[in-house]
C-alpha cells in the first residue's frame, strides 16, 4: 500500500479558514512527498451532521484539494475499533472505569499531570468494588491499561515532544468507540504513514503514538502547523464574522491562505511548487475578516 497523508474533520460545523489552511497544508505535505492523499469524515461524535459533512467535502474540492479513495466515515467502521478493543482486551490492556468528568477533575493528581489527564482512580479496583460501582447503574468506559507515563514523538515542525500517556479511553460509556482509539486504527488501516494537523493536537500525538506501537503499528511522521486566530488571539470561530468559504468565496480564502503562507501562487497546485516545509511560519496566523 502506496503511504499516505489525509485530512480528517468532524462535521460538527462548517469548515472555517482555519480548517481550510490546515487541509491544504496536509495536501500539500502529502503530494510535495509522492504520496496518496484522503480524507476521513470523523463522524463518531454525536454533533455529526450529514449537511456539515456534505458541506466540507464540497469546500474542500472548490479550493483545489483532490484525493485518491472515495472517503471514509468512521461510523462505517465501528467494528473495527470495537475488534481491537477486543484485542487488547484479551491482553489485559483495558480495565472499566466508572469515573465522572467531575470525579477526574476533583481527584488529586500527579505534579507533572495536564489537568484531566487520568488519576489511575478505576485502574486496580477489586472485583468487589467494580461491582458496587456497577450497582450504580453508570456504564463504563474502557481505558487502556498504559505501561508507561510519557511517549516521544518526533514533529517536523516541533522537533522532539514528549507528551504525557495516561489511561485513556477506548471506549466510551456509551459504547461509541474514542477518538484517540480511532484515529489511530483508521490511520494504520488506510497506510497513513504522515499526520498534518492544528498544534493544537500536539499533546495527543504521544497517546496515539504509543498506541500505534502497542498494535504493531510505526507512528506515523507528524507534523502540527500553527492555529489560525483571531485578533484577541482566540481560536477562529464562526463568531468571528466572515469566516466560512460560503461567506468569503474560493478566490477570498485562496489569497488569505497563500499570503499567510507567504506564497505568491493563490491555487493548491501553484502552491506545491513553492512549498517548503522549512519555511513554513512558526506563528499563530491572525485572521481579521474583511
């Protein structure tokens, strides 16, 4: 299987600017290097729309960006998440947890630990316990049972990040399989050997990686490009104003996108022969709606 890049939104929402530079950033990291690129419509969360959906695949063709296999919907693919769950199961590699948001957020945590990251609070119960926690009628989440605290990861753009790996989900209490479980079992799936993302998911990127080695996977080669903002610094949201390719139009979200990049092409096919990774800005890129 040739290797490939991809671009994976959630339909939630429309696709803003911002969404829309990181998915011409992904094409053109994955075309500059020869190889395949799809898109992964990641409809697992239940603010999945089919019209948003609809939506983002027709913006993405209007700015230039093709790819090579009809795309995939994660919620075609349940069982395959749900079949490694059972895998790693059969290892001794999950436990149930029974935990609240809350619970997790209140539990008392180690120095060096992100807030929300797992306290270990369900990880050694005994039958017992499981069992009055299960009398409560809560379904629970399945974590995985992680060996390690902290994974490095190698970014192209970041270097070297170490990132901390706590007991994360796989399966939700509702039984709807996780993102950081899905992500990465589609990616091994499609031959996704190159990830280009907001920054934003950098932290998650040790936990994805160390998951990928546990099924026998290589982590793919990552690389987290900066966020788009707004002027008070702010993620970029519908809020903002102008901010959608319906609102601003294909030649409008071109022209922004290639001068943030610094190029003088304004089309994705004139921007590869520009494209060097190297030069890429470091540096929110701060957008003001016209």
């Amino acid at each position: 299987m040739t290797p490939a890049g991809r671009f994976a939104p959630s339909p939630s929402a429309d696709l803003h600017v911002g969404n829309l530079r990181t998915a011409a950033l992904a094409w053109l990291f994955a075309r500059s290097t020869g190889r395949r690129f799809l898109v992964r419509v990641e409809d697992l969360d239940d603010r999945a729309r089919t019209e948003f959906a609809t939506r983002q695949l027709d913006d993405l063709a209007a700015i230039g960006v093709t790819w090579d296999e009809p795309p995939e919907h994660q919620t075609d693919h349940e069982e395959r998440y749900l079949a490694v769950v059972d895998r790693l199961t059969d290892r001794g590699l999950v436990f149930e947890c029974f935990c609240t948001r809350r619970d997790i957020q209140q539990a008392p945590r180690a120095p060096h630990a992100p807030e929300g990251a797992y306290p270990g609070t369900c990880r050694e119960l005994t039958p017992a316990q499981r069992a009055e926690r299960a009398a409560s009628g809560r379904p629970p989440a399945l974590r995985l049972r992680s060996d390690v605290d902290a994974f490095t990861v190698t970014d192209l753009l970041h270097g070297e990040y170490t990132g901390v790996v706590d007991d994360f989900v796989l399966r939700r209490g509702d039984g709807v399989p996780a993102y950081n479980l899905a992500v990465v079992v589609d990616d091994a799936a499609q031959g996704v050997d190159q990830v280009v993302r907001g920054d934003d998911l950098l932290a998650s990127s040790p936990r994805q990686a160390y998951l990928a080695t546990l099924l026998g996977h290589l982590p793919p080669t990552y690389a987290h490009v900066p966020l788009v903002v707004n002027g008070e610094g702010k993620r970029l949201a519908k809020r903002d104003g102008a901010v959608t390719l319906a609102e601003v139009g294909v030649p409008g979200v071109m022209g922004r996108i290639a001068a943030s990049l610094g190029y003088s092409a304004v089309t994705l096919d004139g921007m590869l022969s520009e494209f060097e990774p190297g030069r890429l800005p470091r540096e929110p890129w701060v957008y003001r709606p016209a």
